[in-house]
C-alpha cells in the first residue's frame, strides 16, 4: 500500500465521481443515486447525460454515464464504503467484472490525493483511458488535474477515442442538475411541517401479532423547512423509508415504534432538517377466546408509533387502538329510579326493591368505544399489554363471532360495570400505573376514549396524558399536579423557549 497525502488533508475535500447505469431504470437509478449522494457530498456541478457503448465485456446494453463534483467532509475510505452502500440500496448485486450493473458509483479524483490499495484506489484506474468518464468530467471541470500523468481533464478527453459517447437531450438534465427545492422561495417563510402522508409499505411483526409476519403499515413522515428553501426532497422520504426497514431487518427489529425513530433520525440527515416526525398504523391479530362458548379466534387492532428526532434529540411513542363497548351509567340510574318508583307503586318495599334491582341488570343505552393508550419509554414494551389497558378499561371488550351465551356474558358485563367515557381514560391510566410499575417516571402515558353514542347524534371523548412520575403523585393523593402535554414531551427544547 502506497499513497501520498493531499494538499488539504484536513476539513473539506473536492471530489470528482462518476455515475453509470445500464440495467432497469437507467434514469431513475441515476436520478435516485444522485439524490442520495448529496446526503455525503455537497454537488456543486454535474455533467450532461451521456449514452455510451460498452467496455470491455461488450455483451450488455448500452450506459447512461454522467460525472459530478463536490465538497465532501469523509475521508477516501469512508467515502468509497459510503459509494458502494449507496449502490446496494439502489440495486446493485454482485455481477461479473465490468458487467450489466444498475448503479455503479466510482471515486475518480479526491483532492490531488494518490492512493493505492486493495480497499481504495484513487484515481481511478481508468480515469486517464476511459472516454466515458473523461468526456463528462470535462464538461464540468477541465482544469481538474490528473495527479498521476499531471495532465487536466480537458487534455485527457482530448487524447480518447470519444465515438461511442454521444450526449443525451432533456429528460434527465432537468431532473438531476436543477434542484428546484433548494432554491429560496418567493415568500421566505420557514415551515414547522412539510412532508407525505398515507405511505404504505409492508412491515415485519412478531408472528404472535400477524399470521404472516408482516403488516401492511401506514405512514406519515415530516420534516420541517426553513425559509431560505423552497420545498422539502419529496422522493427522499421514500428512500429513507426503504433504508429504515432495511436496516432494521438487518437487526431483526419488529418493532413499529423502533421504525418511526429510524426513519425521523433518517429524514433530520437527509432533508438537512431541524426536526423530523414520524407517524405510523399497522393491524394486528391478536388469538382470543370467547368468554362464554370458549370458541378460537382472531381480533384485529391497531399498532400506533410515534416518533420526533433532531440532530441531538429524538423521542418515540408506541399506542394500540382498540374497540369495545361501554354502558352509561347515567341513563342507568335514571332507569333504576324509574324502576324503583313503579315497584313502589305495585306495593313493594325498599328491602324487597333493593334485592330486586341487586339481582338483575339494570338497562341503559351503550355505545360502541374506540380506546387510545399509548406509552413512550425507552424501555421495551409488550404490545399486548396495551391492548389489555384499553380492553379492561371499557365496560366490556367485543368479538367478532359470537354465540349466544357470549353475547349475554357481554352484556351482563357492561351493564355491572358503566362507565362515562371520562371514566374509561381514568381506569386506562389506572391500569397503567400498576402494569408499568418497573417503567422510570419519566415515562410518559396518554390515553384516549371516543364514544360513538347510540342515543346521541354526536360523539362523545376525553383524553389525559402525563409523565407516569406526575401520574404516581396524582395517585397517591398529591394535590396541584399539572400535567405533562404531549407537544411539551416530544418537544422540550421547543417548549422551554416559549415566552
């Protein structure tokens, strides 16, 4: 291994790359390949599009090649193993030598380094031969100096057989060169969110929660915007989206909320973003038992994660959605003093009206509920254990199949234990604060109930969260506890700021 140090060995180094595809989308794997590299390397130009015939082993379709300059902080190694991570998260598989490739990225020039080793080679090997490569390198930088034949860009190019590269017109030009969304926009405001919505991929889950071992996920990813930019990169969000769930695959991660903080610690790095949020839905099955007819089956709910990340911050949330159903307890007494004056007036006494009303269930409308309980700690949670705080809360949980005598054991459930919807949220955090006994104080809950009334021709709902450390004291009696708001956890920075 020999090498020689560069003129600027410290801080930024200029680079010189090459791009070429020629398998697949040849344009969008060069457009996606050029939109990546600028979360390592600042591009200040890049070339024309050139359509150019093989080399070597000729038995292939044609290369789209391009070249563009930079400024880059890594150092030539780390820059090379970051070149070819790119080329494997856009397609590229191990191939035969010069042969069919979807990407391939190569480090021509770092600074006027020379370099010589099994790892890293700079400049390429084929930099002063290779007309594809010279040719656009001399559009964009001529003067750029070979360090090994001491020879410009510009004179290397005109010293090869440029026949088999011929300049493409439009189509990519626009959509690699220009980048519209790092231009100021007319009306320089910055933004608190921008961003996509309703992204669906499939995400690995516990088979305890999906048959499969997968769930078909529902996303929400934002970042914020500055006012000296007109747009946030929308295709980024995307190939953050991928990189996240392959890097967690890697790990073997199943867990939602693990897939928002990746993909918001992603989205901060390559949106150049102060902050970034991350929302996500997922089913899942979860095997029940009837209570009553002991039948076997599947009950479907919803995953929750919630994420924000900053450069030096970054927090998470994992929820379940769950169904159920409650009994009001209001119109339940207005029934039972009802009930009780009629059997007053049929000559009963208050001893006989009390057994009566003791041993029969009192009616009342009931509503169909949709709990909300969600946890962020950095310890791991069981998801079933949410599912259990909401279930538990409502007068009764529900099923899909149901016989009979399951049907009067939820009833006769719900109608001994009515419940207002503020009484559900209470019960959820109740429930918590005994569940999650080993979780730090500085954990927080929230927990949410909406009642879909039957007698109403509106909805019904409360919500409470706090730190479990706030909820502790509010437990044990502790008057004038103010509560933790879900912006003030995810946002403590931003919160302390305000006037």
């Amino acid at each position: 291994m020999s090498f020689t140090q560069p003129s600027n060995p410290r801080g930024a180094h200029r680079v010189a790359i090459a791009i070429g595809s020629n398998i697949g989308d040849r344009q969008g794997n060069i457009a996606a390949a050029i939109h990546k590299l600028r979360s390592i390397v600042a591009i200040d130009r890049i070339s024309s599009v050139y359509e150019t015939k093989p080399v070597g082993f000729t038995e292939q379709p044609d290369f789209l090649n391009l070249a563009c300059t930079g400024i880059t902080e890594l150092a030539p190694r780390h820059l090379r193993d970051a070149l070819a991570k790119i080329e494997r998260q856009i397609g590229r598989r191990i191939s035969v030598p010069l042969g069919p490739r979807a990407i391939d990225l190569d480090l021509l020039l770092y600074d006027d380094l020379v370099m010589r080793d099994d790892e890293c080679t700079v400049p390429h090997p084929g930099l002063s031969s290779r007309a594809f490569v010279l040719v656009p390198l001399a559009e964009i930088a001529p003067s750029l100096v070979d360090p090994l034949s001491g020879k410009t860009a510009a004179e290397l190019a005109a010293a090869v057989d440029r026949s088999g590269v011929v300049a493409c017109e439009g189509g990519l030009l626009t959509r690699v060169r220009r980048d519209v969304q790092e231009s100021r926009p007319q009306v320089a405001l910055s933004l608190n969110r921008a961003g996509i919505t309703g992204v669906k991929t499939l995400i690995a889950v516990d088979p305890a929660l999906s048959a499969q071992g997968t769930a078909l996920a529902t996303l929400d990813i934002y970042a914020d915007l500055d006012a000296e930019h007109s747009g946030v990169h929308m295709s980024r969000f995307s190939q953050d989206l991928e990189d996240a769930l392959a890097e967690l695959a890697a790990g073997e991660s199943t867990s939602v909320d693990q897939l928002a903080l990746a993909l918001a610690r992603r989205v901060v790095d390559s949106q150049h973003a102060e902050r970034a949020e991350v929302q996500v839905r997922a089913p899942l099955a979860l095997e029940r038992i009837t209570p009553a007819s002991a039948l076997r089956t599947r009950e479907f709910y919803t995953m929750l994660a919630r994420a924000v990340a900053t450069e030096n911050f970054s927090r998470r949330l994992l929820g379940v959605e769950a169904e159920g159903m409650t009994a009001c307890p209001c119109a339940q007494q207005m029934v039972a003093d009802y009930s009780r004056e009629r059997l007053l007036a049929e000559g009963f006494n208050e001893e006989q009206i009390a057994k009566i009303l003791g041993a029969l269930p009192i009616a009342t409308h009931n509503q169909r509920g949709l709990g909300t309980f969600m946890i962020g700690a950095d310890a791991p949670v069981d998801i079933r254990t949410l599912v259990e705080i909401v279930e538990q809360s409502m007068s009764s949980e529900t099923y899909d199949l149901l016989k009979r005598p399951d049907e009067l054991f939820i009833v006769n459930k719900a109608h001994q234990a009515p419940r207002f919807v503020e009484d559900v949220v209470r019960e959820m955090l109740r429930y918590a604060h005994d569940i999650l006994a080993a979780h730090p104080d500085d954990a927080f809950v929230l927990a949410r109930q909406v009642n879909f009334e039957s007698i109403h021709k509106h909805d019904a709902v409360a919500e409470s969260c706090s730190t479990l450390g706030e909820l502790r004291r509010e437990l044990r009696g502790e008057p004038g506890v103010q509560h933790t708001t879900l912006e003030q956890w995810l946002n403590p920075v931003r919160e302390s700021v305000l006037p």
